[in-house]
C-alpha cells in the first residue's frame, strides 16, 4: 500500500497551533503571579468551580478564544478521516482549557471554572468543525457563484473576523428601547470624527473587496447588500451597538468601489482599500497629533495592555481586523507577500514608537508582532490554497 506524502502546508500549521496554544497559555496565566495556597483556600477554590458567574460576553469570548486552536489543530492533522480528526482537536483544546484551570488554581488573580472549560472545549469543537464545514464546500457542496471551487480563505476569514470583532457582546434585544439607543445618534447634532470615517471607509472597502475575491462578478454586489443588511440588522437590535453617520455613508462608497474595475483581481481597487487602511491605522494610532517633548516608555510585553488594564478584548480583535486587512490589501497591490509584510511592519512600527510621546497612548511591541504572526498565518494559507489569498485564478487542482 502506497504511503500518502503529508501535505506541504503540514509544517507550518504545526507551528501556528503550537503559537496558538502559546498564546492562550500567555493569556490564561499571565502576568504569572504565582502562590502556594493554604489548604483551607486550595478548598475554598475548588468547591466554587461550580458557581463562577458569566455575563453573555464572557461566554462568547470564552468559546471565540478557543476556536482558532481547534480550527489550527485540525489542519496540523493528516492521514485520519474528517471526524477523527475534528475529535482530536477537540480533546486537545479540552486538554489545554483543563492544564489551563488547574493551574489558575495556584494564581492569585485567576478563577478556576468548569463553565469555562466546557465552554473552552465548545471553542475548539467549533473552530475544528468551522474548518471541516469550509473542506466539504467543493467537496461535497459546490456553488457556480463562487470564484473558486471554495472561498478564498483570507477573504472568507477576514469577514468572520469582522463580524466578532464588531458585535461584542453578542446580545440581541428586541425591543423599543434597544432601537431607541442604537439610533440615538442621528438624532443630535454630530461631531465629525476623522478617526471614525477613515475606519469606515477602510473597514468597508475592504469588505467590499472580499466579496470581488469570492464571489463571481455578477453576484458580489448582491453578497455585499446582504452584508450591509446584517450589519444594519445588527447594530439596530444589538446591545451596546450604535448606528453611525459615518458607517452608513462608507457602506455607499463601498458599493461604489464594487464598479471601478470589472476584473476579479484588480490591483487598482486594492491600491485603493490599502490606502484606505493605511490612513485609518495612521489617524487610529497619531490623531490628534499632539506629542510631548520627552518620550514615555515603550513595553515590551507582548498583550501587557489588554490583559493588565482591560478584560475588554473588542479593541485588540478590531486592531487585528485592520492589520489583516492591511497586509492583505498590500499583498493584492504589491503582488508579493514579503513586499507587503514590509511595509505594514515599518508603518506599524513607526506608528508605536510615536506613540512614546503621546500621553494618552500605550507604545508597546504587540502591534508589529501581531503584523508578523498574521504574515505566518497568510503564508500558511497559500500552501493550503494555492488562490487563498485572492491573488490569483484557482487552479484545476487544490489542496
């Protein structure tokens, strides 16, 4: 019996499940302060796993955390069918949420939970099974609309970012005062926010520039009326979500960008969302441009801000979104991955170490990591697919 060759994806996916796992071990246990408890409080701990209280965000995030790793530990599998391959995964995030728990016990500022470990575990079965649904698409199921015989993964996975990173806390609430609260703002006079519109507009641009890399011609106008519609939908009946003026202008210019080349791969409509993005990450991380005369200190603790000063993780997946986006509509413009890894790096850097003399901004080095980790993840995904990226026709062959 011949031995099937693993796929050449094989190895960095390793390493990105690897990093992954890392990362949640980083942010499950840092800053690290460890102790030794009593017995009487090693008791008291263990006896309230049962009874840790959880608002609607923390469950969501709780099962979002995890899911990267059941999808990146699927794909580091080979040579095993569909299901047990998403069985494994799930075991090992149920594995690494369980390491996790038991060793909060001996932290000071950590609560072990079982919830949290269900919901952990629930993570990695989605994220695992996420990964096997989008397999089957081409597989099993094929749709003319598409580009590919399956979505381009960057595009597909920037809109799935998109989404978690804008409706935190995830909780719907049908009712008058919800649709009174999300439409508050246009009914006062409204400051202009340089920093709001250039995000818009990047953010929609790139959206827009998604459905030209996954769905046929004549179909990603459609796709793109039917993403504003969620969108609508969501910030009209979300809690904590609020309508924009500036939003609703950037869904029209995204439209618009649908009609400024009728190819597939244009280098113009990306130059264009790259541009975009650009300026959003330079107004986001300068405006209003008012710097101290002696430079403020620059943290090298990768994630020191959201862990230590914020549970909140909504901005970071939202800085994520717009680095992705960035290195993803530079590499569409410039043609080459390494090219647009470059820029985005230098750009990002640039911008936090300014940041050392503005008061009220926090220059540390998780910005220019988070650019080179999502340079890894784009690389693993063209191995995996040879058009994930966009950049060009699928072939007659896939991986």
């Amino acid at each position: 019996m011949t031995r099937l060759e693993p796929p050449p994806y094989l190895r960095i996916a390793r390493w990105l499940a690897a990093a992954v796992a890392l990362l949640i071990i980083w942010g499950s246990l840092y800053p690290f302060d460890w102790l030794i408890p009593e017995p009487a409080l090693l008791a008291h701990r263990l006896k309230t796993v049962w009874s840790h209280y959880m608002s609607r965000g923390d469950l969501a995030s709780n099962v979002l955390i995890y899911m990267p790793f059941g999808a990146a530990f699927l794909l580091a599998l080979h040579g095993r069918s569909r299901l047990t391959q998403c069985l494994q995964a799930t075991i090992a995030g149920s594995c690494l949420s369980l390491s996790m728990e038991l060793a909060q016990l001996f932290t000071a500022h950590r609560v072990t939970s079982v919830f949290d470990w269900l919901l952990n575990t629930t993570g990695a079965l989605a994220g695992a099974a996420t990964l096997t649904g989008y397999l089957l698409v081409g597989e099993r199921w094929r749709f003319r609309s598409l580009v590919g015989q399956r979505p381009a993964l960057v595009p597909l996975w920037l809109i799935l970012l998109w989404f978690v990173a804008q409706f935190s806390p995830y909780t719907p609430a049908l009712n008058a005062a919800q649709l009174h609260a999300s439409i508050e703002n246009l009914s006062r006079p409204h400051a202009l926010s340089v920093v709001n519109w250039s995000l818009a507009i990047a953010s929609w641009l790139v959206l827009a520039e998604t459905m030209r890399r996954i769905w046929m011609p004549r179909y990603a106008p459609a796709a793109l009326i039917a993403l504003i519609a969620v969108t609508l939908f969501a910030r009209l009946w979300i809690v904590d979500q609020q309508l924009q003026y500036e939003e609703a202008a950037a869904w029209v210019i995204a439209l618009c960008s649908l009609f400024v080349s009728r190819q597939v791969h244009s280098r113009t409509r990306a130059g264009i969302a790259a541009t975009a993005c650009s300026a959003a990450l330079l107004l986001a991380g300068l405006w209003p441009f008012v710097f101290n005369g002696e430079a403020g200190t620059f943290h090298w603790i990768p994630f020191s801000g959201n862990l230590l000063l914020s549970r909140d993780y909504q901005p970071l997946l939202e800085k994520v979104f717009l680095y992705a986006a960035l290195l993803w509509t530079l590499t569409l413009c410039l043609g080459r991955l390494g090219f647009a890894f470059l820029v985005a790096f230098a750009v990002t850097t640039v911008v936090e170490i300014q940041q050392m003399w503005m008061p009220d901004r926090r220059a540390e080095i998780t910005d220019p990591l988070l650019i080179l980790a999502l340079a890894g993840i784009f690389s693993l995904a063209r191995e995996f697919q040879p058009y994930a990226l966009g950049t060009a026709r699928p072939g007659a062959s896939e991986v």
